[in-house]
C-alpha cells in the first residue's frame, strides 16, 4: 500500500517520456522526407554557434528587453531542471529531498536558493511577455498568420510556465512550513529566498492540511512538466529542443553566397565551348540534372529547411525586419516557415493514416505559399540575419522559385523579359550588345 504512489508515478513518468519519444520519432520521421544535405563542412564554425547563438542567445539581446526576459526564461527552465532530477528520483523511490543526502549542505541549500530565484525571474520574464503580447499587442504577434492556434498556441505556453512556477514556489514554501513543525519525513533542508514570503500564508494550518498542499503541488508540478514536454510537440516551443541542432546546421557561408547547380553550370560551361560534343555521356565527378528542379512540396526541400520549419518559434522577428513585408506586400518570412511545418505535418497525418504517403491533391506551393509571396521577396537576407535561431527562410523561398522558373517557365513578365535579354544581350535590358558604348558618344 505504501509503494502505490512511486508506483503511480513511475507509470506517469513512463506514459509521459514514452509518449513524447513516439511524437519525436515522428517528426524525425518527417525530417527525413527531405533530400539528405551534407553538413560535414565547418565543424569548427559550427560548434561555435551552437556556444554563441543557441547557448549564449547572442541574437536574441540584439533587442535588450525582450532578449533579457528571454535569458531569464531560458536558463530558469534549463537550471530548474536539476530539481526535476530529484523530484523524479524522490518520485520512484519515495524519498524526499534525496539530493540532500548527497551533496554537501551548502551546496544543496545554495541549488534550491538558484531554484527559487531563477523560478521566480522566470514568473517575471513570463508575466512581461503575455502582457506584451495581450496587453500592449506588439504588431508582430497580432499579424494575419498569428490569428487561431499560433495564438493560443503563445498564451497556453506563457499560462503553463507560470502555473509551474507557482506550484514549484507553493510546494517549497509547503515543505518549508513542515520543516519548521518539524514532521517527519520533512528533513531540514533547503534555503528558500523567495517562498519564504509564501510560507507565512500557511501559518495556523495543521500537519495534514501541510502534508496535502505540499503534496498536491509537488504532483501537479511534476505531472505539468510531463503534459508541457508532451505538449511541446504539437507547439512552436518545440525549439527549446530543436534550436541546438538546428544552429549547428544554420547556414555558415556568407549569407549572400547562393547555391548553383552544378548540372546547370555545367551546361552553360559545355554551350560556351564549342567543342564540347552535347551527346556524349557526361565525365566522371560531372553532376547530373537532378529529376526535378527547385521545390514545390516540402519532400523537394532538404532536411536542413525542415528542420528549420520544426524549429521556428514563430516569433516575427524575421517578418518585422523584412523589406517586402514593411512595405505592404503579401510576403511574411514567418509565414513561409509556418506553411512549411504545417504541410510537413499534414503529410506526416496522411502517412500515420495510411502507411506511406499517398497522394492527397495538395502541395506547399499554391495549397499554402501563393506565387505573389515568394516574388515579393527581395532576397536580402535580413530574415536570416534576424532569426534567433539561424532559421533560413529564404532558402525554401529561392528554392520555390527555382522550380517556378526552371520546371513551369513561370516567372513574372518582368522577370521573364529581362531573362530574355540576358540571354539574347548578355544584359538585362532591351539594347543590342553593339549598342553598349553609345553612350560615349552622346556629348
Ligand atoms: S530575404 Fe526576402 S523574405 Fe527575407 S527579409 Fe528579405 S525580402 Fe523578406
Ligand atoms: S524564422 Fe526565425 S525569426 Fe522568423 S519567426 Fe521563425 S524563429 Fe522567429
């Protein structure tokens, strides 16, 4: 009878970690409908991204406050989680306060301090940001691709912390109060900087009233955080996981460098020489064509941009610094990112239904990424450059495009005459290549 709640608990904690481990082999899964991408290059560079940009947040103080609340959030939730360690451990076995017993006292009351603080600046940086959001409605979470789930989808996320936190904060001030009474199992131990201000609030409770508040909130914190990780698949909060490998695979030539097709480049090379012979088969190390050219479905882009769709925090960033977007035009970089996910994940329900993909009529370009986006973007990279988390959306939008042009011959008028001209006058515009120096002669 005694061993019926470590036994419930290691059943929760079972159900929790098994059913958030078959949703990330999902979206493994899904990842690797895209082309495989080779990232072998610039290990160095790399890593040293992951330290600057997904550890030390380095582009999120670009904008100090938000930035700042963010680091509170960011590494209260990631410190916060050596106590989870003991609660989990305290859970299965059904001791209390196990870490206690191992660390050296200072030690173990100076961790649970950090706890309560951090948890607290944590309440803080989340109160800010839903009064951001809520109150004084930052235009970036109030555009048209935030109306709906992306919505809700924010708020739930800020009410869960906040919840946690306070329970966190309750059980603490809770076992604090038994301590003092000093009931058994209730080992002196801990320092409590900001519960102590709660605990005054339980004062003339009985033992068992203690007991029950302690426990209440020491089970719905630890059952909140299994709900959240399982949450956190269905949610944009899925970055605080995949924001690490998606950094490391961030773009790390220079942001203007576009990538050419060697089986194109190749084929220009072969028509500026006239004595290659067009029929013969091509050299050895000479790329092919590929099937297709560019992407007009998510299983056209490579694994990279879907693992930036699955990382996108959906926080504007990108939108709010776009040229195209600032000027009224229909392109939000955001929106590129989120239609991405979504298709990837409507792909991902049809193959969960049906064992394989079957054809469903739809595609990213047209069913969610009209035309008129992606020729609005002027590729300037200033979404790339924005994005906290080394998110590329211009990539999928050039790689779109390229299919536009190369498969349906369906580039904008303008486009397609100065193309012609390039062609036809080795310029974009409409004048004969023995016309170029007349202009010397005007005066
Ligand atoms: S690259 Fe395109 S989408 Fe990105 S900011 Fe510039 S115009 Fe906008
Ligand atoms: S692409 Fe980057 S900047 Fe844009 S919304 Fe997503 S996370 Fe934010």
């Amino acid at each position: 009878m005694q061993y019926i709640p470590n036994i419930l608990f290691s059943i929760a904690l079972a159900v929790g970690i098994g059913y958030f481990t078959i949703n990330i082999r999902k979206i493994i899964r899904n990842i690797k409908l895209g082309h495989e991408i080779d990232a072998s290059d610039n290990t160095a560079q790399r890593w040293s991204n992951v330290f600057r940009i997904a550890l030390g947040q380095s582009k999120m103080v670009v904008r100090p406050i938000p930035g700042l609340l963010h680091i509170f959030v960011y590494v209260g939730f990631v410190i916060i989680n050596i106590e989870v360690l003991e609660i989990i451990i305290d859970g299965i076995f059904g001791t209390h306060r196990v870490l206690f017993s191992i660390l050296p006292t200072g030690l173990y009351n100076f961790l649970i301090a950090s706890f309560e603080i951090l948890a607290f600046l944590v309440l803080i940086g989340v109160i800010l940001f839903w009064t951001r959001r809520n109150i004084q409605k930052l235009k970036r979470f109030w555009a048209n691709e935030m109306k709906g789930w992306p919505k809700n989808d924010g708020n739930i996320i800020l009410y869960f912390e906040m919840v946690l936190m306070v329970l966190f904060l309750t059980m603490n001030a809770a076992d604090q109060s038994l301590q003092s009474l000093g009931a058994s199992h209730y080992v002196e131990a801990g320092s409590f900087p900001i519960s102590q201000f709660i605990a005054p609030l339980f004062n003339g409770l009985s033992e068992g009233t203690l007991i029950a508040i302690e426990r209440g909130a020491w089970w719905l914190h630890i059952l909140g955080i299994l709900v959240f990780l399982n949450y956190l698949y269905f949610s944009k909060h899925l970055h605080i996981i995949l924001a690490f490998p998606n950094v490391y695979f961030g773009k790390v030539v220079p942001k203007g460098k576009f990538k050419n097709l060697d089986s194109v480049t190749n084929e220009v090379k072969m028509m500026m020489d006239p004595n290659v012979d067009p029929f013969a088969a091509p050299a050895e190390g000479v790329a092919e064509a590929p099937a297709k050219f560019g992407a007009s479905d998510v299983m056209d882009l490579n694994r990279i941009q879907l693992l930036n769709a699955y990382t996108c925090t959906e926080c504007g960033r990108c939108t709010s610094e776009c040229p195209a977007n600032i000027t009224g035009k229909k392109l939000s970089p955001r929106k590129i990112m989120m239609d991405t996910r979504d298709r990837l994940e409507e792909i991902g329900e049809n193959i969960n239904k049906n064992g394989e993909f079957k054809p469903d009529g739809k595609q990213l370009l047209d069913d969610y990424i009209s035309r008129e986006e992606l020729w609005a973007c002027t590729t300037c990279n200033a979404c790339v450059e924005a994005c906290p988390v080394s998110i590329d959306p211009l990539s999928i939008i050039m790689d779109m495009r390229q299919y536009l042009v190369m498969e349906q011959s369906a580039a904008p008028t303008e486009l397609n005459v100065s193309m012609t001209n390039i062609e036809n006058n080795g310029a974009p515009w409409p004048y004969n290549q023995m016309d170029r120096l007349n202009w010397k002669d005007e005066n």
